[in-house]
C-alpha cells in the first residue's frame, strides 16, 4: 500500500512555461516531504522540501507547495528548461524518524 | 567529497544464485538507507539503519533478502536465492540527521538483473 502517489507517470511541457509536478500522501501524520529528481542511470538527487509547519517554499525557479487538508503537495517549475527533463520523486515521511516513503516518480520531459 | 559509493554498478545474475550488492554511505552520515526502484512501484525504502542498527527492515520482501551494516563505512544488501522478480535497481543512501533537513543522499544505484 503505497503511503505516496505520484498519479502522473509523465508530463510534457514547452520550454519556458510551468511544470507542475503533483503528489498525495495518505498518512496524516507525515510531518516532512522532500523532492528528488533522477536523471537517467544516476541516483536521485535532492531538490527541495517543506515542513508542515509551512504551506510553501521556494528556491530559485522550483516552489513546493503543502495542502496538508487536501493531503496533496505540488511542485512548480517556473520557468522550465530542457535540462529540468527527469524523472521526480516526491517523498513523505516522519522527521524524527528519518523514515521516508518515495512516489512512483513522474517523468518530465521538457521541450525546446 | 566521494558521495554514496555502491558496487556493483551492474550485475545478470542466474536464478537461484546469490548477490551481493555493496555500499559505502557518506563519511560521517549516520542513517544509510537501502531502496529499490521498479517501474510498477518507484522507489520501495527496504531497510535503513542508524548507528549501524538496523531500525526498520519492514520494507524487506521476504527472507531471501538480508541486510547487514558490519561497521560505519560498509553495508551489503544479500539475496539468496535470486529470482527474476528481484530485477530492478536497488539504491544504497546516506544520511545526517538534522543537516540540511534530513537530506538523503543516494548512491548511483546497482543494476540486477535475474535471468
């Protein structure tokens, strides 16, 4: 039973728009998510997370986004460019424990 | 700085064989982290230690999978016996807990495949 989804297993968008990447958590207790991204035949990398205690944070052109009511965290990608084209992880856990569980990933492919 | 170093990078393997993956987390990370990616389930955390305790090994599949962390700087993931559904890529990561937010870092991953 998977505890994070990422229900889009891909998404195409033209270079200098919005990437919008979604992800839902069904553990309400989670206190801490993180985005990863993954370009191919290497290890995920870290990119940005967020608290509970926030609703947002941001970092340069990537912003995540926390509805903890809804369950729901997105990441937005302003503008996007071809080298953003990966696969992401989003990942929902317990701070204190340091456990976290990852989604399925979404696979961005960002056109020129 | 050498990040999460694992070996091997790549393994094909017969069924019924054992394997052995590797890993040498971040000098001084004191989580490390065994994960496996398949297409149907993204990444599946297996096991993780601290201190070179194991916490939490729920995510083992079965017992043809055991996890060891003899020391700070070493951790083998085994499989006995193989079989074709354990194809995948299985990351080793590492940790600091209270630095920069619980970064995980990964390793690049080995690539098993079980013919």
């Amino acid at each position: 039973d998977q505890q994070v989804k990422q229900n889009s297993p891909s998404l195409s968008v033209q270079e200098g728009r919005i990437s919008i990447l979604n992800c839902d958590y069904t553990n309400s207790m989670f206190d801490y998510f993180l985005w990863y991204k993954k370009y191919p035949a290497e290890g995920p990398t870290f990119l940005i997370s967020i608290s509970s205690i926030k609703d947002k944070n941001e970092d340069g052109r990537f912003t995540v986004f926390l509805n903890k009511s809804a369950k729901h965290l997105s990441l937005h990608i302003v503008p996007s460019q071809p080298g953003d084209s990966a696969v992401y992880f989003c990942a929902g856990g317990l701070y204190n424990f340091n456990k976290f569980y990852f989604g399925s990933g979404t696979k961005l492919n960002v056109k020129p | 700085d050498a990040g999460v170093i694992q070996s091997p990078r790549h393994e094909v393997t017969e069924m019924g064989q054992e394997v052995t993956l590797r890993c040498k987390p971040i000098s001084g990370h004191d989580y490390l982290f065994w994960y496996r990616q398949t297409m149907m389930r993204g990444l599946e955390l297996l096991i993780y230690f601290n201190n070179n305790v194991p916490i939490d090994d729920s995510g083992m599949p079965e017992d043809r999978f055991s996890a060891k962390m003899p020391n700070a700087s070493f951790s083998t993931l085994k499989i006995q016996p193989s079989e074709p559904r354990d194809s995948a890529v299985y990351f080793c990561a590492s940790s600091l807990r209270g630095v920069l937010g619980n970064t995980i870092y990964f390793g690049e991953g080995s690539w098993l495949t079980v013919v």
